[in-house]
C-alpha cells in the first residue's frame, strides 16, 4: 500500500496521510476519535498505566490475554474493538487498509479514481445549456474559486478549477438528461446567486455553513433586504422552498462526495 497516494477529503482542505503505517494508524486513531491497532506486552502496559489495577479497570481484555500470552493485539473490525494474541492478530497494514475502505466516502485513493474522476480531471467541463444562456456578467461571476475550493490538483477529485466548471459538472450528473430538470435548477442556482450578489457574497465554493443557514431563513421567513431571490420580500411557498433548499443541498453534496 502506498500511502501517498491516500487522500483525507474529510478535512479542509483535503490532506495527505502520513507516508508509514505507523504514523498513518495513529492519524485514523484521531481523525476518527477510536483506537485503530494497538500492540501490547506487560512492559508497555506498565509504561502506561501506574498499576495492574489500573490496567485491570481500562483494558481488562488485554490484561486477560497478557497472563497466558506474550503479546496481545487490540484491532478495529467492522465498528467495534477487538483483542486477541498476537500470533493471531492480523497484520498492521491489514486493519489499516481496512479501516481505510470501510470509511471510502472519507479516504480516497488519488492513484486509482473512480471513472467519473477520469472523466473529470482530463479536461474541463464542457459549458451546460443552462450555462451557456447566462449573461457574461454571470459567467464572469462565476469564474472564480473561493475559500473552500480545493487548488491543488493532487487532492482536487471533483477536478473543477472554478464554480463554473464545478457547476457544469453538478447539471451534468444530476440534470443532463432533462431539459425541465436543468431549468429547475438553473432557476434555484440563479436564487441563490442574486442573494449572494445582493449581500456582496461569493463565489459559490466561498459559502460557508452559516451563509446558506442564513439563506435558508431568508427563503422561509422573507427577507427585508430587497432582493430577487424572496420576491416581494415575503417567504416563499413551501413547496418552491422545499425544492429551493433540495437543489443547493444536492450541488454542495455533489461536490463534497466526488
């Protein structure tokens, strides 16, 4: 297993794993707030603990198998911990490369992507019809990366170097194969610009959390700035609203995931 090529998206920005077993166990083991692998003899066990009481009380598992085994092992398995001898246990680099598969949606591999990384990272995307109508004020708008964008290319797997690019990606998957579908969603994309652009916020990668809460209470409860994205100012129809805030939750999935 090469870990250089084993990417953390669930960071910001994505990061590298530590390039040894050793340091990338003990990488999982805080990234994810459990134990990963553990080797035990009594002599660490003294080291870490200031009596065998103590030990008894924290790792009765493994204090178990120390008295009628030299080394034990403790390894996370399908969500749980699990301790046995040493002989038996399997290998650092399996429970490593296990952990990593069962959390995939997190860790990713940069040397073996998926197809649709393939497709995306070989060249920009191609403009959508629905991008293509825009004004150039718009595109212009739109070509440009914020704070969340992921610069380097090592670690960008949506392979998209601007919101436009990235929003051409999004229509793509979720919309290419309905004109209707591609309208909706163009027309929830282009609420949630003219809300930004009332508030001098943007591009769309520079949202934070807050900002789309913000926008969230502006579709429910009206807005006293004027602006087009809460006509009248008044809040929206619950239906409206409900595909309003499914459309921008889906394209800020859509580019978490890929």
């Amino acid at each position: 297993m090469n870990l250089a090529d084993w990417i953390d998206t669930g960071t910001i920005p994505p990061r590298p794993l530590p390039p040894t077993v050793e340091a990338a166990l003990a990488y999982l083991v805080e990234a994810l707030g459990h134990p990963v692998y553990a080797h035990w003899t009594l002599a660490r066990v003294k080291r870490r603990y200031g009596s065998l009481a103590e030990a008894k009380a924290a790792q009765p598992a493994v204090l178990k198998l120390l008295l009628a085994h030299d080394a034990a092992v403790e390894y996370w398995e399908r969500g749980r911990l699990r301790a046995v001898p040493a002989a038996q246990a399997p290998s650092p680099e399996a429970v490593l490369a296990r952990v990593l598969h069962t959390h995939r949606r997190r860790f990713r591999r940069t040397a073996a992507p998926t197809a649709a990384t393939l497709v995306a990272t070989s060249a920009p995307a191609a403009p959508s019809p629905w991008l293509a109508d825009q004004e150039a004020r718009t595109l212009a708008w739109l070509a440009r990366a914020g704070r969340f964008a992921q610069p380097h290319a090592a670690t960008n797997t949506l392979g998209a170097t601007d919101d436009a690019q990235a929003l051409a990606l999004f229509l793509r998957d979720r919309a290419a194969r309905s004109a209707h579908t591609r309208r909706a969603y163009g027309a929830e994309l282009r609420r949630l610009m003219d809300w930004c652009e009332a508030r001098q916020l943007g591009p769309l990668s520079d949202l934070s959390r807050q900002h789309l809460l913000a926008y969230r209470h502006a579709l429910q409860h009206g807005d006293d700035r004027g602006n087009a994205a809460v006509p009248g100012n008044r809040p929206l129809a619950e239906a409206t609203r409900s595909r309003a805030l499914a459309v921008v939750a889906s394209c800020y999935r859509f580019w978490y995931d890929t």
